[in-house]
C-alpha cells in the first residue's frame, strides 16, 4: 500500500491506481512477450532462426516456407547475423503492434 499511495494520504486516488494498472500492464505485457520469444526459440538459445522460426506455424497447421521464414528473419534481423535475438524481436513486436498489427502477425 505504502508503494501505491504515492502522496501518503492513506488512500489511493485515480491517479495512483491509473499508475498501478499502467505498471502492471507493462509488467505482464513484458512477460507475455518474453513467453511468444521462448515459444519460437526452440532450442533456448536466446536467437530465432528460420528453422525455429518454421517449426512453430507448421506446428499449428499453418504452412509457411523456410523461404518465407528465412524472409522474415532477414525483415526482422538489424544486426545481420542470421537470427532474431529477444531485443529485435521485442522491437519487431512493439513496431508492429504500433502499426496495428496483432502480436501473432508482427511475429509472423
């Protein structure tokens, strides 16, 4: 309560449980974007290849080329080494997600 009521009143106005819902929103956004990179990075190695990246959507029954994925990757990969590492793909997601698309196409 004490970290909540930020001006110490004893109560928690509208802005303060705004900033706690803001917080926490971030948090389980963070977490849930954490869990959609786990989920494509087969082999835990911090890094998506197309390889992984092709495994998940087939997976699912959606048929997608290694061509296609090897596109994407390239799309998604600023630091040219062939893969997606979690900082590119968080900054993919929140591009995507800024432009509309949903979590599951700006990943795909």
């Amino acid at each position: 309560m004490e970290d909540i009521d930020t001006d110490k009143d004893g109560f928690v106005d509208l802005a303060e449980f705004t900033q706690l819902c803001r917080s926490s929103s971030t948090a389980f956004a963070a977490a849930e974007l954490r869990d959609a990179f786990d989920l494509y990075d087969q082999n835990k190695d911090g890094l998506i290849s197309a390889a992984e990246l092709h495994q998940v959507p087939n997976r699912l029954g959606i048929r997608c080329s290694v061509e296609e994925c090897t596109k994407t990757i390239k799309n998604v990969d600023s630091d040219a080494d062939g893969s997606v590492n979690f900082e590119e793909f968080e900054k993919k997601m929140a591009n995507g997600v800024n432009n509309g698309a949903s979590t599951a196409a700006a990943a795909h």
